[in-house]
C-alpha cells in the first residue's frame, strides 16, 4: 500500500495491531480536524479496528479526499462533512448529517485547533480570539451538539487533544496555552456532571510530534539533536503514537479513565528545558531557513 495519496496524508504503511482489529466494531467516531494531521491519523487507526467514522472541517475536497483514501486503507465507512467548529449552527447541521447516515455517534474527538508563533506583545485582539474560537469554543460547541444529539442518552467517551503548552509556560504560546488550559478544565468539569449518564470526557496531551505541519510550522525542525536525547525514550512522537493513545482511551480497557489527561510525549516535559531566551534563539534561527 502506498503511504501517499493525492492528498498529500500520509496513511500508515504498516500497521502493527497491538489490540484486537475488531475492538470498536459497531461503533461510530466523529472526529473534527480528521481531514489532516493528527486527526487523520486518529480517524485511520480507529478505522483500523473496526470504526466507521465521520471527519468534519471546513475544506469539503480535502476531507473528500482524505475519506476516500481512509475507506480504501481500512474498508471501513468515512463520512466527509463540512463544518465551521465556530458556528454552532453549523455544527448541528453536521452532527444531523452524521446521525443520518449512522444513527449513532459512540467517540467524538475534538482535534480541531489553530497555533502559529507570535509574542505575547504582538499578539492582537482578533489574533487571540480566532484561537480561542477554534479550539475552546469550538471544542464546547462540537461537544454540546453530540451529547444533545446522541451521547445524552446513550453514553459514550470524547477525548479532547490538547497540548503541553500550558503546563509550564511557555514563549509566544499564550493564545494557545490559554485555550489548551480552558480545554483541560472543561474536560473536568464535564466529567463530574455527565458520569452518570456513561459519559467518559478525557485529554490526550501530545508533546512533539514530528510527522506534522505544526512541529514544521511552530519550529520543530530547529530543534537539536541534544534536544531529542534529553527525552527520556530518546526519540520524538509521530502521529501513530498519539492514535495509538486515543485508540487505548476510548476503549473499554480504559473504563476507569475520565477528567484526566494523559501526556503523550515520552516523558519531554519532565526533562527538557524550558529556557525563554533559547526559545527564542530557536525561533529566530528556524524563521531564517
């Protein structure tokens, strides 16, 4: 199989099952952001145990693209839907599409977000609000359809991706931070109220990960080599990883997981350094390349 289409994602070349193919047979996943990156790959290895799935953004031909090339890798169903994360209008259209078309909506993963690099100083008001827009109100949004459409009687687990940006702090993040931040404590709060109507809401926190436009984007190739061997496993994430971790969270092994988040990095925030000053040393060199 080829690890390329005509649009440009890449799909897993050779998928190593480490839980059962048919651990999510019969369910439904409705993942935002599922038409690119990190999503898409989530979308794949759900795919790849027996989920149909449905992928929403704004980009109709990329997601067309991205679901034909999904349902010829895995045989399993990909429904493409257009949507704004932001328009909660939009938002209902498109869940009614999917519970159309399935009837049932088990896994919702909100992947959907917006970064780049900017200093706080420079940061202006729009610039904050659009990134708030994307990955906190959006996150709400998409969530509060699904469970009104489906989840809130009939149960089922939404994981959150977030990020570590927040955790420490971090240079030319805070409109990111602040959102990733708002997300982790909304998982929380959501948690508590909807346990009891077998609702499961977690975070997937990955570190970096170096198969992506936003490691690219956000700096990731300035990174050094005594960078990567300070990580504890000695090596950077990749888009499988993180699947694989959502894949494990929305399973039933992972019943007693909810409210928390889980860091997907290898163990980068607990030994790299978080220096401001070589931050944006780094940042200068890669903006130059």
């Amino acid at each position: 199989m080829s690890s390329m289409y005509s649009g440009k994602e890449k799909l897993i070349d050779e998928y190593k099952y480490v839980f059962n193919k048919d651990l999510l047979k019969g369910k439904v996943a409705f993942i935002t952001g599922g038409g690119s990156g990190i999503g898409f790959t989530i979308t794949e290895v759900l795919m790849r145990h027996g989920c149909d799935t449905v992928i929403a953004s704004r980009r109709l031909d990329k997601l067309q693209d991205s679901a034909s090339a999904l349902e010829a890798a895995t045989g399993r169903k990909c429904l493409p839907v257009q949507m704004d994360v932001r328009d909660p209008k939009k938002v209902q259209a498109a869940v009614r599409e999917a519970m159309t078309k399935f009837g049932k909506i088990n896994i919702l993963v909100n992947s959907a977000a917006g970064n780049f690099l900017c200093p706080a100083e420079g940061l202006s008001f729009n610039a904050f609000r659009t990134v708030m827009d994307i990955d906190t109100n959006g996150t709400f949004n998409t969530t509060k359809v699904v469970f009104d459409e489906y989840m809130k009687n009939n149960g089922g687990t939404i994981v959150n991706i977030t990020a570590l940006l927040q955790v420490r702090g971090q240079a030319y993040q805070l409109h990111a931070g602040c959102a990733k931040a708002a997300i982790e404590t909304m998982t929380k709060h959501l948690a508590v109220e909807w346990g009891e109507k077998g609702i499961r809401v977690m975070c997937v926190a990955p570190g970096p990960i170096s198969d992506t436009e936003g490691f690219s984007r956000l700096g990731g190739k300035a990174l050094s080599d005594e960078y990567v061997k300070n990580i504890p496993v000695q090596r950077l994430g990749t888009r499988e990883d993180i699947a694989n971790t959502v894949l494990y969270v929305v399973s039933d092994a992972a019943q007693l997981l909810t409210g928390t988040t889980v860091i997907a990095d290898g163990g980068s925030w607990l030994t790299s350094e978080n220096n401001v000053r070589r931050s944006r040393k780094l940042i200068e060199m890669y903006s130059k390349l």
